[in-house]
C-alpha cells in the first residue's frame, strides 16, 4: 500500500487548555480504534497542538499520502486572518478527487475522503461539506467530563474508524500509477488561489466571482 497514514488530523490551533484536552482524547480515541484494524498510523502535526509555528509545508507532503483527512471543526476552522486550514482542506479535496478516479467501483467513487468532526455549531459547517460528506456531531460530548468514556463517543468514534478502515480497503489495491509517488513534492494551494472559494464560504449569500467578473 502506498500511503503511509490512515488519516491526517487538520485543526486550529488553539492556545486554549481545555480544547487541546479534547482535541487529544478524540485523537488518542480514534488511534485506539484504527490501530485494531489498519496497518497505517493517524497524523497528528504534534507541533500545531503544543503551540508551535505550524506553517509548515513539509506537513503537505504528509496530508498527500494520507488516505484520509479528519477535520476536526469549530467555526473559525475556516478562517480569512489564518487560512492555514482551508488551504488543507482545498488540498484534500483535490487529492481526493484524483484518488476516486482510480477506483473501478462506480459506489466507492462516491464516497468521500474527507471526515468532519464537529466540536461547535455542526449548522454552520458549510454547506457543500455538510450535504455531502460524513460529518459528526460532537458537541455534546465536548459537554461531558471524561468524555472518552462515554458510550456514546465510543460509538461515534467506532463509526469513524470503520468510514476509514473501508476507505484504507477500497484505495489500498488501486492499480498503477502509484497515487502518492509525487507526495514529497507536494505543496498546499497558495492563499490566493482559495480565497475566492473562502470568500464564499464565509459569506455564503456573495455570488462566486466568475474568471470575466474579475477582469
């Protein structure tokens, strides 16, 4: 197989204690669950979570080969001041979109790379996510003291890891040309390029600009 992660963590950085803690027991939660059934590890860029300078383009060649990417979100996840994390997801999903393409099962061509996990507001998680991929909410866990041992959570965690595990299956026996032989090239689009996109994600009633509005 290829890839060398199940997943890659993408979140904000937060100076935030009590975040943190749960950031790292819905991380620790999910290792735990994948690790019982995939040979490949979750990426969790430790530095962003310590409070160290993260902009760090090394960190896409590891998004690349990812099989997946678990966006843990609250709502300055997106963000015009930080765009970090939007320049991630931007990165993902084109990678995606590459990747199904190589599946020969018109089913698994449906289904998504991309996992959203909701600590704050799951309705205002933009649309075109929301609709269309497997996202949880975990507000209600967040809640909790101890969350990691609620049942519940261990569930929603369980439905994670299999989403994942199945997408580790489907891409594992992809045939040739390697999907992540460019990986340590790989570079995250540059803010410029997602702007517009973010623009709109932000203020979703702004049309898009077209390419002949901005000439």
């Amino acid at each position: 197989m290829p890839f060398s992660n199940a997943c890659f963590i993408s979140y904000r950085h937060t100076d935030m204690r009590g975040t943190r803690a749960i950031i790292q027991q819905t991380v620790d939660a999910l290792k735990d669950e994948l690790d019982l059934r995939v040979p490949l590890p979750v990426y969790l860029d430790a530095d962003r979570l310590q409070g160290g300078t993260f902009y760090n383009e090394a960190l896409a060649s590891s998004l690349c080969s990812s099989v997946c990417m678990v966006m843990l979100y609250w709502p300055t996840y997106f963000s015009r001041e930080h765009t970090f994390c939007s320049r991630e997801y931007k990165a993902m999903v084109e990678l995606e979109q590459q990747r199904l393409r190589l599946l020969a099962d018109p089913l698994e061509r449906q289904k998504g790379l991309i996992v959203t996990i909701a600590f704050r507001d799951f309705d205002q998680i933009p649309a075109e996510i929301r609709q269309n991929r497997l996202v949880v909410n975990f507000e209600k866990h967040t809640l909790r003291p101890n969350m990691a041992r609620i049942t519940e959570f261990k569930n929603d965690i369980h439905k994670i890891g299999t989403y994942i595990t199945e997408r580790c299956r489907a891409l594992q026996n992809i045939p040739p040309p390697d999907p992540c032989v460019d990986c340590p090239q790989c570079h995250l689009p540059p803010e410029q390029d997602i702007l517009p996109w973010l623009n709109q994600v932000l203020h979703p009633g702004v049309p898009y600009p077209t390419r002949e509005a901005g000439r």
